[in-house]
C-alpha cells in the first residue's frame, strides 16, 4: 500500500480504535447517533451482520479490527473518509448523522467539513478480510469476505434460520431443521401446474403432473408436458412410426424417414393413386343401385402407442376414399369424453364435405356396429363407445405385430342428381 494509505490505517490501530470507543462512540450511541445510523444504513440497502473482532477468521484478527466502524461498531459499509487531520474511515450513514448534529469526528476528535470517498486501496484492504460465520459457535466452520459469508447465509449454512418455502407456512428454523419440516409440511405448491399438493404425495404427483415435462416415449430427445404427449406423437415426433398416406402402400416408417420413402418411392404411388383413381371413376359411373366399400383398417403398435393416452385423448387412422371423399376412423382408446368409464370410442370422420345418405358399419374385437346417417356436417366424428379399452388392447395383442384390426363397410345410393357449383372465370 502507498505510505497515505499506510498512515490512515496506522492512526487506527487496534488499540486506538478501542479507545475511541470506549471514550467516544458510547457518547454517540446515547445519543442515538449510532442506533439511527444503523436504520439509514438499513433503507440504504446496507446488510448488518453484527460482526466485531471476535468474528474475524484466523490470520486477520489484526485488520479485523481496522474493517470495523468506530461509530456502529460493525463491518464498514459504503466507506468513506472525514478530512480531519487523521483521516479516519466510517459508514458513510454513520459518519453522514455525525455531521448532520456539527459535531467532531468520532475518532480523532478533530474537526472536518467533507466527507469523501475511501480511497480503492483502503476499501479493497477491507473487503479481503475474511470472518467466521456468525453461526460459529454453533460449529459452522465457514470463512470468507463478508460478501461471502452474505451468500453463505442466504443459500448454505445450516445454523441460519430460514422459512419454510412453502406457500402458507410461517414456520421458521435453523435450515437444516427447515429442510426436514418442508418435506412434512402440508403446504407445497407443485412448480409446474402450480397446484397446492401435500408434501408426502409430491413425489406420486411427479408422476402423474400433465404439466410436467417428460422424456417422449419415443426417445426423440425432445422434452414435451405429459398432457401433450399424444399430440407430440401423433404431428411432430421425429421417431413415431406412422403409415404412408398414399393408398394401397402401407408402407411403416419412422417420420423423420418418411420424405426418404417418398422419394424412393415415386414411381410406386404414382401406380397406387392412378389405380385408386381408376378404381374410384368406375365407381363413380356405376349404374348399380348402391356403391360399397369394405376394407380393413389397421393401427400397428396399438397397445404401446395407447398406452398413455387419457380419456378425450384419439388415435387417427390412414385416410381411405369412397365415393371421391376421403374418410378416416377416430379411435380413443380410453374413449371420448363424453364416453362411460372404461369404454373405447371409434368414429368415423371426414376430411372433404360428403353429401347425401350413408350407411355404415365397423366391427372390432368382436363387436360389430352400424348405422346410417343423412347429415354429415359434424366434422368431428359419429361412431360408438364400441367396447371395454382393454379389449382393443387383447384383439392387437391377438395379431402377429400387435396391430389393431377394425373392418369398416361403407355403402351409399348412386345419386341420380349431379350438382355443380361455383364459377368459371372469364
């Protein structure tokens, strides 16, 4: 250090400082300059700790006792310096009461008019001394600079007394105690649904949270909430296996390779979709009284990928076309939610605009059913609660690859009305 700074901290030795409190700060305490300096320094965000020379960690006893304010007699905070002849160091609340009453520096007794700064040397001399915790006799062993033993307090020691975090609770305790009381209070709020859950159950509402984000099942490395799972895998997931939507292919990859398929795959479903076109003009044409279509739908994996849907939550089957529309099935496996308990729902459902009567029909798991209807303008569906869910479950369990079988019949009049709407531009 520069011989000024020397001479500073040399005019306040440890006995020097003694005195001065013995012989001066008590005076100022009566008078209550040190009990409201310790308020201004508490509005001015300043952290009392309590700390004297009995806290100072081994090797700094010396300038523990230079790190002190004469006035409050606590770690000096925001340091600045009277320009009496001694120049000595205070809080700058403490030294700023001082002042406000005219009276001389605490010290020295001499008189001074400006109070300055600390100079870099002095205040970075001060902040590297290191104390114990003021839990230490308590057997905490910690050391640092006093702005290291503010972090110690707030996030580590054992012996500081805390609250319990919990939302509700005004417990207070040492925090090694606290931490024990948490996981037994009846107040805890889960950080993800933010519902109040109580503490002995956290752990079984981890596992059932839908707002919680977990692993896909798939393993895609991406993490998703557990109530978007089945939306995740049914749009998005990169692993989910899913069936080539080009009729007649049936073909099963892993969405991330499904661009690779079709494009190996051009000349094939360019084949597939001018013989489903063909297929589907002669049927069109036909001068029978009725068209019928029957055909299989399949759900291959059914029992692994429904196993943790929830009820509301559906399975989309590949698109088939009757008539020139398309038509697909909606399978909730744990049903819709206007289903009875324990019931599975399938519906079928459109995606163009069918118009006119149809009569239908599907059998699964050995429950055959069917219907006709005249108004198809609910987008959503029309179907049954066709069986118990954990008989969709046994009949793919029943096939060679765990795929869910499900035979659909679709019949409808030839109309002998053709309608043509819209415009042709000139």
């Amino acid at each position: 250090l520069s011989r000024s700074v020397q001479r500073k901290f040399s005019s306040q030795t440890p006995s020097i400082v003694q005195v001065n409190r013995k012989f001066h700060c008590v005076n100022l305490i009566r008078n209550g300059i040190g009990l409201k300096s310790c308020k201004m320094s508490a509005s001015a965000g300043i952290r009392r700790l309590g700390l004297d020379s009995s806290f100072a960690a081994e090797g700094f006893e010396e300038l523990a006792e230079t790190a002190l304010c004469p006035v409050c007699t606590d770690y000096l905070e925001d340091i600045v310096e009277a320009d009496c002849p001694s120049r000595h160091v205070f809080c700058r609340p403490c030294l700023q009461e001082v002042q406000d009453r005219q009276q001389p520096c605490p010290n020295c007794r001499g008189n001074f008019s400006k109070i300055e700064t600390a100079h870099i040397h002095i205040r970075g001399l001060i902040e590297q001394v290191k104390w114990k915790c003021v839990h230490f006799k308590n057997g905490c062993g910690f050391t640092g600079t006093k702005k290291q033993l503010e972090k110690h307090l707030d996030e580590e020691c054992d012996e500081e007394e805390v609250e319990c975090k919990h939302e509700g609770c005004r417990k207070r305790d040492r925090r090694i105690l606290i931490l024990q009381h948490q996981s037994e209070c009846g107040f805890s709020v889960c950080a993800f649904c933010k519902e109040k859950i109580p503490s002995r159950d956290m752990l079984a509402h981890a596992g059932v949270c839908q707002k919680i984000p977990v692993r896909c099942p798939r393993r895609c490395e991406k993490a998703v909430r557990r109530c978007e799972v089945p939306r995740h895998m049914e749009t998005e997931c990169s692993e989910q296996v899913i069936v080539c939507e080009v009729p007649g292919c049936g073909a099963q990859v892993k969405r991330r390779l499904m661009e690779q398929h079709e494009d190996a795959n051009q000349k094939k479903h360019i084949k597939l979709l001018t013989a489903q076109l063909v297929a589907t003009s002669k049927m069109v044409h036909s001068r029978d009284t009725a068209q019928e279509l029957q055909l299989k739908v399949c759900l291959p994996n059914f029992e692994e990928i429904s196993s943790g849907m929830a009820k509301g939550q559906r399975l989309k089957s590949a698109p088939f076309i009757f008539q020139g529309f398309r038509f697909l099935l909606h399978v909730y496996p744990k049903g819709d939610k206007t289903a009875l308990a324990g019931k599975a729902t399938v519906c079928f459902a459109q995606l163009d605009s069918y118009r006119g009567e149809l009569s239908y029909s599907l059998e699964v798991a050995g429950v055959k059913k069917q219907g006709t209807r005249h108004d198809l303008s609910d987008r959503s569906g029309w179907g049954w609660d066709i069986c118990r869910s954990e008989d969709l479950v046994r009949a793919a369990q029943g096939t060679e690859d765990g795929t869910l079988e499900i035979l659909v019949s679709l019949s409808a009049p030839v109309s002998k009305l053709v309608v043509i709407r819209g415009y042709t531009k000139n």
